[in-house]
C-alpha cells in the first residue's frame, strides 16, 4: 500500500535570529568562517537586514569593488568574521528589543553609552563588538547606562 507523500511549500526564509548561525556551534561556526562565508549566506543577511551592498560594505570594512569580486563566491575569513559579528548583535538585538526592525534601528543609531559612536561601526573590531553586547546586555536587565 503506497501512502501519497503531499508537497508543502517552503517556509519563507527565515530571519536573522532563527537562521541557527548566532546559536551553531561554536566549531561548526569556525569551520564554516575559515572555508569563507559563501556568498549566499552573505546575500541573505544582508538583504534580510535591509541593506545596500555599499553600506554592507562600510559596515564589514570590505571595499566595495572587493566586495563585487567575492559575488557567487565566498568571502574572506576575516570578512566572514565581521558578517558573523553582525548576525550575532542582531540576533542579541532582536531579543533583547523584541522585534528586527528596532534591533536594526538601535544598530544604526548614535548611541550614548557608546560614546556616540553607531553600533554597526563598531563591528570592524571584536572589542567594538563587545562593547555593543555590552550595552545589549544592560538594557536587558534594566541597568542604566
């Protein structure tokens, strides 16, 4: 007796936070950065985030005709780094502020206990990095800044 398989569609893509990437582990993480980042998952987060290539980037510290260079292909382990930089804040982002869109609002914008300096230009350095989960952190638990 043959059982009918059905086809379901596919979900729609999903978001930054449930892509698994912030929460992997860790080692399938790092041998997915060394190999390179492949271009698709680099074209995903960007558009799922709403940005350009060029302000992409600015924000990964890739020069733009690099950048063009890497398309269909994979992107450099320290430039894979930075984009995992930016899904991990935006993950943390995103719960901690309760949807996407503040997370990225939050991401883009001067920030005080920063210094001033945007979020998302922090990510060049894993110490810039740090300091922006930082504040996540404290306005996770209510701690005045």
């Amino acid at each position: 007796m043959d059982k009918a398989k059905t086809k379901t569609a596919a979900p729609p893509g999903p978001s930054i936070p449930d892509s698994g990437y912030s929460l992997a582990n860790p080692l399938s993480l790092v041998n997915l950065i060394r190999a390179g980042v492949p271009w698709s998952l680099y074209r995903g987060v960007v558009t799922n985030l709403g940005l350009t290539d060029q302000v992409a980037a600015g924000v990964l510290h890739i020069p733009p005709r690099t950048l063009a260079r890497r398309k269909g292909g994979r992107l450099e382990p320290e430039e894979g780094e930075r984009l995992m930089r930016l899904v991990r804040l935006v993950a943390q982002a995103t719960e901690v502020l309760g949807s996407q869109k503040k997370a990225v609002r939050w991401l883009e914008s001067p920030n005080r206990a920063l210094g001033g300096a945007i979020p998302m230009s922090l990510l060049d350095t894993d110490v810039g990095t740090q300091a922006a989960e930082a504040v996540l952190t404290r306005i996770e638990y209510g701690v005045f800044s």
